[in-house]
C-alpha cells in the first residue's frame, strides 16, 4: 500500500530534494499536499508530476496564477493560512515541513495533532516553540523526526539510547563563507558574499545565517528542545569538512560520531524511511581521498551568535521566538542593504536585552504568544535597524 505523503515548502530547497527522493520510486507515495510561497509555476509542476490532492501557495494573491497553472488538472488549488493549516490537517503517513522561518510552526502543529510522522525540517519551530511543538506530539500520538543534518546525526548516533547516558553533545559548524576572512572585512561583506556556502547547497536565507553562525545559534536551541539536554551539556566546533555533523559523548567519555556526505538528502532520506535504511542516490565518501579531518573552537568575535544563543537558552520561555523574530527582521534588512552583515547579531542583541526586561522566560508557550512575541521582535529590530 502506498504511503499518504505531504511536503510544507516544497518548493525549496529541501522540498525539491525531498520530491526527488520520492521520484525513485512513485507507486510507493500518495502525495496529498505539496505547498509553496512565490514559486507558483515549481509548485504547480511538482503538483502535476506527482498527481498531488491540493497544492497551497501561502501567498493569497497568487490564488488565480496557481489555479491557471493547475487549470485541466486534478489537483486543488487553495491559498493563505487558513489553507496551510487544511492541508496540514489531511491525513497523512508523514509530513515534511520545510517552510523557512517561524511560518512553518502552525502547520507544522496542525500536522502533529493529526498523529502523523513530521519530518523536522523547520528548525525555527523548536527554537520558537519547542515544548508546545513536542507536548503537542506527545499528547496525539504524533512522531518527530529530525532532519537537519546535525539533528539527525545526533539521533543516529544515539540509537535510541537514553539521553541520560550522555555527557555531551557536539554539533558541528563549516564556519560558512567568511571563515577565513580577515575580521575587520566582515563588515563590507554582501548579501551576494555571504549567500555562498563552502559545502552546503541551501536555500539563501540559511546559507546566509550559516556565515553569520545564526544558523548554529538555532541548532544549539534545537538540540536542547528536541533533546531535552541541558545547555552546558551542547557545544558546537568548527569541522570545515563538513563530513562530521555531530558527535555525542557518552558518560564513560566514549564518543559516537555520525559521518555522511554533505547532501540533505541522506538526513531527508533516513527520515523518510526511518526505521528502515534503504538506498541512497548518493556517493560514498573516499575516506582515503579525504585523508584528513580538521576541527576548530569557534571565535566569539566572529561568531556572536552563538554567544547569544546561550543567552536565550538562559532566558528560556518566549526569548527563542523573540531571538528568531528579531534574527529574521536583521537577515532581511541585511538583504535590502540597510545594515552590515556584523550588525545583524548586534540588532539581535539589542533585542533580546530590550525584551528579556518584560518576563520572557516566564511566559507561556501557546501558538499566540509566540506569534506576539516573534511580531514583537520583528518591530523592535526594525526599528534598531533603522537607528543605525
Ligand atoms: P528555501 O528558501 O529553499 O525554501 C523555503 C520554502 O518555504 C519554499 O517552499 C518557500 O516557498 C516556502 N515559504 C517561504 N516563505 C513562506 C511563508 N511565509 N509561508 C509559507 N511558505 C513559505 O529554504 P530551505 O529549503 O533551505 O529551508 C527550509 C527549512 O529547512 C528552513 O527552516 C531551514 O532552516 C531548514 N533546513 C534547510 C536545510 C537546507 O539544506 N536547505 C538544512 C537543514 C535545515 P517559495 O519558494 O514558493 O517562495
């Protein structure tokens, strides 16, 4: 019998990469929903080559243009939030949720209430609402499974072992495009600059906050949510390879490290067949080829971000909306040239200071708070954007 499959941001980056692992095998899926934002004609193709039920842009003006797109088709046509969440709602076997940013969160629960499988693309889900995101999972019998490629290194490694055996947990970091740039040109570097990653082949605003190390900040949050480790137990290290992404240290000091070519569609696949392993499309490493792996502490001074990072692990409740809030409203005045590249972590930092004043860490987590809180510290960065 085929599995009821539905990709969230399947016209990204990992949505695309997820459509081509199903593509080796269509008569085992049922694609139920794919949806999308901007990139109506990619949507409307996935949606035709796969027979999908209902294909949603988020953006509610391109209602007509996916509809001509669709037009002699089966497939439904429907858009907006309202739509997002409806198709979240259909039943299905397992879920992608690959929409960038903090709008991946209301499907994304709307899924897990539904008792589905959710393949965790969206980090910014856990780091804004991790408690509400797995109390919710718990409670309606729904899976998480982690796709980020550190997050899925960990639960290799672990191999269902209990948390409590480990000592430490390490995530791994490329260091991203300015690695090797000397400091003080950090400054002058572009959104053009910074968008090209020395490893990883991405989507640009994540490409853009592994330079930044923004990208490392949410994992190390992610960690702790998905995980339930406590912070002093998480570290990140420079591997400008890319082929290690996480390590975890048990307590007799024995260390699991899980090793892969640097292409999503190993974490994407091993969620999709999880608990089976099943082929890849994908190289073997040539270890002898590689002869040598490197590692590196990070820099605070080039990476303020993690340094934040800890900071809202401290605060706890509400500080991770408002950390990825006020991380988004920085990257897209970064892309529109109104700030640096370093002041992004320096909004940021503001921010959080500015709203860690009004009881953060003692809020509740509800799908509505976090909303307020993410607007909130979208408005606050503006505004200290445009300061500067
Ligand atoms: P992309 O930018 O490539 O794709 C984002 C997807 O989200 C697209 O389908 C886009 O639609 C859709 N989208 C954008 N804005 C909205 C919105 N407001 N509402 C609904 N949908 C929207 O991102 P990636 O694929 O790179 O990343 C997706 C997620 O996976 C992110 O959370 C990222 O952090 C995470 N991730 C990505 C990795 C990677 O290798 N790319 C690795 C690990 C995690 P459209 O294109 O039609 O505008």
């Amino acid at each position: 019998m085929s599995r009821r499959v539905s990709i969230f941001g399947a016209t990204g980056s990992i949505g695309q990469n997820t459509l081509s692992l199903l593509r080796r095998d269509p008569g085992a899926y049922q694609v139920v929903a794919l949806t999308g934002d901007r990139n109506i004609e990619v949507l409307a193709a996935a949606a035709r080559e796969f027979g999908a039920e209902v294909a949603v842009t988020a953006d509610e003006t391109r209602l007509g243009e996916l509809r001509t797109a669709l037009a002699g088709t089966k497939v439904e046509a429907a858009a907006g939030a309202a739509a997002l969440i409806e198709a979240a709602a259909r039943p299905a076997d397992w879920i992608m949720s690959a929409i960038v940013g903090a709008a991946g969160l209301a499907p994304g629960l709307a899924a897990l209430k539904h008792g589905t499988t959710l393949a965790l693309a969206n980090k910014e889900s856990l780091v804004t609402a991790g408690p509400l995101l797995l109390a919710t999972a718990r409670r309606d019998g729904a899976r998480i499974l982690p796709v980020d490629s550190e997050h899925s290194g960990i639960f290799q490694a672990l191999g269902g072992a209990p948390v409590d055996s480990l000592s430490r947990v390490i995530i791994t970091a490329s260091g991203g495009a300015f690695r090797d740039w000397p400091l003080e040109a950090l400054e002058g570097a572009t959104p053009e600059q910074a968008a090209s990653h020395p490893n990883w082949d991405m989507g640009q605003r994540i490409t853009i906050d592994s330079a930044s190390m923004f990208n490392k900040a949410l994992e190390l949050i992610e960690t702790r949510e998905f995980f339930g480790l406590p912070a002093s137990q998480i570290e990140t290290i420079i591997h400008p390879e890319s082929l290690i992404h996480a390590l975890v240290e048990f307590r007799d000091k024995g260390i699991l490290a899980h090793m892969g070519p640097p292409d999503m569609r190993h974490a994407i696949g091993y969620a999709l067949h999880h608990p089976e392993r099943s082929d890849l499309p994908l190289e073997p490493l040539d270890l002898a080829a590689i002869g040598q792996m490197t590692f590196r502490a990070p820099d605070p001074a080039r990476y303020p971000a993690l340094t934040l990072a800890r900071q809202v692990m401290e605060i706890g409740g509400l500080a991770g909306a408002v950390f990825n809030g006020a991380k988004e409203a920085a990257l897209d005045a970064f892309l529109d040239r109104r700030i640096s590249f370093t002041a992004m972590a320096v909004v940021v930092g503001k921010v959080i200071e500015k709203m860690s004043a009004e009881g953060l860490g003692k809020a509740a987590i509800t799908l509505e708070s976090v909303r307020e809180a993410d607007q909130m510290a979208r408005r606050h960065a503006f505004d200290t954007a445009a300061r500067r």
